[in-house]
C-alpha cells in the first residue's frame, strides 16, 4: 500500500513503549535484571523474539513466561516485585524509568496532536504512563490514557475501543510497534501503524508487523508526519 492510499484518520491512538517512550534502558532492562535475580540470562534479542510472537504487552507476565521456558517457576507477584523495584528504584539505587527518552519531536507531537484528537493505548500501569508523560510535559497532547487498569491488555482491541469512544472516533490509526498492537487494531476495525525502530532486528519486526495487518511500517515514529495530508 502507498502512503498515498492510506486512509486518513479523524484521530490517533498511540502505543506508549516504543512508540513514544524509548524503553530499551528501562522496561527491557528490567526484564533482564529481573529474570537475573532468579538466576537466569534473558538477552534484548529474547525478548525481541518473543514479542514477536505476540499475547507479550504485559512485560511482568513475559518475564515471568521466560523464566518458566528456562525451567524457572516464578509467581508473578515475586516477579511484579523484584521488576518495579528495578523499574521504580529503591533506597540506594535509581529506577530505570529515569532512563526513558522520547521518542518523537515534542513539537512534532504537539503539532500532530493538536490537529488530530489524540489518546494513549499502553499496557502500562496508569501511574507509570503518567510519569513518563509529565516528566517530558506532553501529557497535554493527550485527550485519553487507557492504561492497564481500564482494559484487558493488547491483542484485545477493548482499550483501543475504549478509547475511540472517550475521543468520539470512528476512523483513528493506531501507531504501535509490536504484532499486539496491530492484531488489536485490526480487531477494532481501525488502520494499524506500525513502528519497527532502525537497527538489529529491523527486517524482522517489519515483516512480522506487516504480517499482523500494518498497512505501511515506519523506522522512526517522527515519520507520521509524511503520512498526514
């Protein structure tokens, strides 16, 4: 499909990870840290590889599932621990949230937002997607935040419906990275974006996003912009 054909949306919902926020140095890391403290090594690439195969946007239950592949059985909730306090900090130690970055032009962001009404889709808990927005001041661009607590987590297309239906939307794109958000926004009828950040591993997260039903894949999410009439 052409840029050109791409049906124009009447707004946007944006995945947070990888979207917006760069996690690779916190939510990624914390993955790896965490399966540490239990006594096994999970690689960047593991984890690649298993959110390609997708029903991976919760990050406390993948580790958890990663753990088990190596033989490692781990109640969640001892995961959930030993993961927010590497995410979060504890006395002593920084958080890894702290090395989040931005992964779009905030003026770019303003811009896009301003003229299309805009909501977040994360499977981030609500106060963790709140951080992240305040802390680089673009919570305002956003009209809606469903977050971990209001929907089941993606492939479900329930956030994303809950979200066009706060926005009053009909025809939105969703810009996401993972085949979850494009299995969800196919689900919900809606034209799925997707995002398969340039370097290691790009070829492969581009095929398995168009293969969930992208209708184009950008290297950088400052690239909607060339998608926008």
């Amino acid at each position: 499909m052409t840029i050109t054909s791409i049906r124009q949306p009447d707004g946007i919902l944006f995945d947070l990870d990888g979207v917006i926020a760069d996690v690779t140095n916190s939510y990624r890391a914390c993955i790896t840290r965490t399966a540490a403290d239990f006594g096994c090594v999970i690689s960047l690439e593991d984890i690649d590889a298993a959110k390609r195969l997708g029903n991976a946007n919760d990050d406390w239950i993948l580790t958890r599932d990663l753990l088990a592949k190596r033989g490692v059985s781990a109640v969640i909730e001892d995961v959930i621990q030993h993961f927010q306090e590497h995410y979060l900090g504890v006395p002593g130690r920084a958080g890894l949230c702290e090395r989040e970055t931005l992964l779009i032009e905030p003026d770019l962001l303003r811009e896009v937002t301003r003229r299309y009404p805009s909501a977040i889709v994360t499977g981030r808990p609500r106060k963790d997607a709140r951080r992240f927005l305040q802390a680089y001041r673009i919570e305002e661009c956003f009209r809606y935040v469903v977050a971990m607590e209001d929907a089941p987590s993606k492939p479900s297309p329930d956030g994303i419906r809950l979200a066009m239906g706060e926005l009053g939307l009909a025809n939105p794109w969703m810009i996401g990275d993972t085949p979850d958000d494009m299995n969800a926004a196919v689900a919900a009828g809606i034209t799925p974006i997707g995002v398969a950040a340039s370097g290691l591993g790009y070829d492969k997260n581009r095929k398995v996003l168009l293969a969930s039903g992208a209708v184009v894949v950008i290297s950088d999410t400052n690239d909607i912009q060339r998608l926008l009439n």
